[in-house]
C-alpha cells in the first residue's frame, strides 16, 4: 500500500536471492543461543 505512494524513479532495479528458501521459520531460539551459528540462516 505504501509503495503505490511512492512517485515512480526514472529506473528500477529488482534484486532477488533464493536464500529465502534455506531459512528457518521456527520460532524457537531467537537469539541463537541453542543453535550453532549459521550465518546464512541467521
């Protein structure tokens, strides 16, 4: 909704990863004091 408010720049630029899909959406150990550290995931 935000973005349509947004006046419109001469030039976009679309960036994407596919990390998105290696997370983890688990909501257990936030802080990652449990888990070994991932800096990927993190």
């Amino acid at each position: 909704m935000l973005t349509c408010l947004i006046n419109r720049p001469a030039r976009m630029v679309y960036l994407s990863s596919g990390m998105h899909r290696q997370g983890n959406a688990s909501l257990r150990d936030l802080l990652w004091q449990r888990r070994p550290w991932n800096t990927s995931q993190a």
